[in-house]
C-alpha cells in the first residue's frame, strides 16, 4: 500500500475485537483514541471509519462489555472514555480463541498435507 487512497476498511465483524483489544492493551480511551491506536497498530493500513465506530462502542456498552464515562481529553474538552469490563475481557478471550481456530483451518488450505 503506497498511497493514502490504499487505505482499508476495517472487516465486517472485525472491529468489535479490535476495539476490545485496543482497550485492553491502553486501558481507557475516547473514541477519537481507539480509532487512532487502531490505524496505528495496523501501520495505517487500516481506516476507521466512525460512522461505524461509534454504533459499535454504543452497541458494546449496551451489551455490558465496555462502560464508558465522562472525562477531560488531552486538549481539556469534554469526551466519553470507554473501558473493557469483565465480560468484555471473557469475550475478547472467546473471540481470539475463534480466531485462532479460524486461523488454523485457513492455514490447513495454503500449505495442504496428504491425509
């Protein structure tokens, strides 16, 4: 990817994790803090798209697996920090495990073996 037009999307399923991820491993962020840290980790390879970020963080919290609060940014404006709970730490653990699983499979198809 060589130009800023060769940024992804983000997969259809795969930003709730990501986002369970990003606040597992930075611990409290503003939305505007999880989408960076998420371009970030994916080398700017990935674009987030907030018209999606934002109905998934609500989706989250609704389920009880993120909570957020109301705090002070870095430039003292007003924003809704998010945190992992403990349901969100079990299902991140779920997840991964699903991916992994996933990954496994895939990679029986690239590199087939006589059975």
């Amino acid at each position: 990817m060589d130009g800023q037009n060769d940024k992804s999307e983000i997969w259809q399923g795969t930003l709730v994790l990501m986002v369970l991820k990003t606040l597992e491993t930075m611990g409290p962020l503003h939305g505007y803090g999880i989408a960076r840290r998420i371009e970030q980790v994916s080398g700017q390879a990935l674009l987030v798209n907030y018209g999606t970020l934002y109905p998934a963080l609500i989706k989250l919290q609704q389920e009880g697996y993120i909570k957020s609060e109301w705090g002070s940014s870095e430039n003292n404006r007003r924003a809704k920090y998010y945190r992992l709970t403990a349901a969100g730490r079990k299902l991140l653990a779920q997840e991964a495990r699903a991916w992994q699983r996933a990954q496994d499979l895939l990679a029986r198809f690239w590199t087939p073996q006589e059975q």
